[in-house]
C-alpha cells in the first residue's frame, strides 16, 4: 500500500525585498496556494493582527482539503510562525520554515529600485527596513537562503516532496 504523502505550510521569514514572494509565486505555479499576507493586509485593510487571523483561517482551510500553502509574510517574530505552527499540528500537516537571509545592504539596494508600489508590492522606506531588521527573531532549525541559486534549489526539493 503507497503511503500518502503528507501537506505541509511552509512559513517564509525575511525582511523586504530578500526574494520571499518571488520563491512563492514558484511554488504556486507547482499548485502550493500562496498566502501573500502583505497583499491580503492591503486589500482588506487589516491591522497585522486581524491578517493573521484571517490567513489563519484560510490555512487551516486549504491545509483540511489536503492542499500545500506557503504563508509570505515578514514573518519577523517567533510569535506569528508559533502561531502557524499550531495551525499546521491541528491539521497534521508538515511544517517548514525558510529564512531569506539577505545583508542589509543588498536588501536596502533592491528597495531603492523599486519607484512605487506594484502587484501586491508595497514600497517600504529603508528606514522602517532597518527598523524591522533591528527586531527581526532569526528562526532556528531553518534553511537559510541566500541565493537565488539556494532559493531555486528549495523550490525544487519541496516540489518533490510535496507534489
């Protein structure tokens, strides 16, 4: 008898602009529902709190029919992903998280590309950037990428693992 894979959340940790969305919307195109949290924030008009009760729900929701989610949020504090975690249990679904671990500098130059905001992308100045580095909880027991190259090598392997 073939063994049923299990689903899996996969929670994505990183400042702006270190490639986060851009690693999602791969997966999504392999048939992972891509909770784009900043753009659900957006549209809706929610307070980082009433977003994540509203992704929560949506999780738990896609996780029950057996579907894979990727969550693209800052995902900054140990707080929020604890709070997914819990989600992903209660579903018995995998849980992973991937921190974009970027140098400042290299993230500071990509937001000084971008003119305006675009496609769910809201331009964020570079001094709440840095605010947000300076609070930012490193996740431990994660896959560090650093590289488009290490970004694309994951999306590979979750593929394989959760296709």
């Amino acid at each position: 008898m073939k063994k049923l894979k299990k689903n899996i959340i996969i929670v994505l940790a990183g400042l702006p602009y270190s490639g986060k969305s851009s690693f999602a919307e791969k997966l999504s195109r392999a048939g992972f529902l891509h909770v784009w949290a900043t753009k659900i924030k957006k549209e809706m008009g929610f307070t980082d709190e009433d977003m994540i009760r509203f992704a929560k729900k949506i999780i738990t929701q896609e996780l029950k029919k057996g579907r894979n989610v990727v969550f693209d949020f800052l995902n900054h504090k140990e707080s929020i992903r604890s709070q997914i975690e819990v989600v992903a249990k209660k579903a018995h679904a995998d849980y992973e998280v991937v921190y974009f671990n970027l140098p400042i500098e290299t993230i500071l130059r990509r937001s000084s590309r971008q003119k305006s905001e675009h496609n769910g992308r809201t331009k964020i100045s570079p001094a709440i950037i840095r605010d947000i580095a300076n609070g930012f909880e490193i996740p431990k027991k994660s896959p560090n990428v650093r590289t488009r190259d290490e970004a694309d090598n994951l999306v590979i392997e979750f593929i394989k693992r959760y296709s």
